[in-house]
C-alpha cells in the first residue's frame, strides 16, 4: 500500500464521494439546472391540471353546503359536509395537498438548494435523456444547447 492508499481509507466515505463530485461538467449542471426548472412546470401545470378538473368538480358538489357556510359560518357546518360530502371533500384534500407539495418542494429547492443525492439523481436522468437522444420527450428543453 502506498500513502495515498491509506488516505483513502483514512477519509470517511462523505469526503470520497465529494472528492469525485467536485469537479463537475458546466454543460451537465447547466442542463441538470434546466431538468430542475421544466420539472418545476410540470408539478405545477398538474396542479393546475387537477384543480380544474378534480377542484372545480368537487366545489361544484359542496356548492350548497358552500352557500352555507357564507351565510353563517360554523365549524359544525364544516363537520357535516366532511362527514356528508367525502367524496368531494377527499378531491380538495388532493388538490391542496399537491400544491402544498410543490410549494414545499420548490421552496426547498430555492432555499437549501440539492443535496448530493438529488444531483446524482438529476445527473443520472440527464444521461438517460441524453442516451435516448431527440426522441426522448425532455430532450428539447433539457439537452438541447440554444444559441
């Protein structure tokens, strides 16, 4: 064994991976940057998606317990159409969810930026977009370079 063997071993496995990480290609985190952003659209083009198909249906089912709860509001009024109305409640609860999902997701983002894993994650979907080459679906948005 020579020195830089035993270095090796004597680095915890976090600072090797970060080693080999370090120097990254500016052409794949740039387009791992556009995966990210065109992700974004997506999760919020299916929330919009959802809630206006499965929102507006549920709040036009809960649309005379709605002019209920304008007239006086109550949180008995709440319960009953929870406990009446679950079909349409659980399609609310869907859409809020999603968009609460998003919210959470992209502030992440914005805020603690990627952790290693998510990179690797985003590096690996990138090569499989390039290995399929133009008729993978992203390929226009992610790989293509624009002058």
């Amino acid at each position: 064994m020579n020195e830089e063997d035993i270095s090796n071993i004597a680095q915890p496995r976090s600072e090797l991976n970060s080693d080999q990480i370090s120097d990254p290609d500016p052409l794949l985190e740039r387009q791992i940057q556009r995966l990210i952003e065109v992700q974004t659209y997506l999760r919020w083009i299916f929330d919009g998606f959802l809630w206006l198909t499965v929102g507006t249906a549920s709040i036009w089912a809960l649309r005379s317990d709605i002019e209920l709860w304008f007239a006086s509001f109550t949180w008995a009024a709440v319960r009953m159409t929870l406990a009446y109305n679950r079909l349409p409640m659980l399609g609310l609860g869907i859409c809020v969810a999603m968009t609460l999902a998003t919210l959470v997701w992209q502030s992440s983002i914005i805020l603690w930026g990627l952790n290693q894993r998510e990179k690797r994650s985003l590096a690996h979907q990138v090569k499989g977009i390039q290995a399929k080459g133009k008729s993978h679906p992203l390929w226009r948005w992610v790989c293509e370079e624009k002058l």
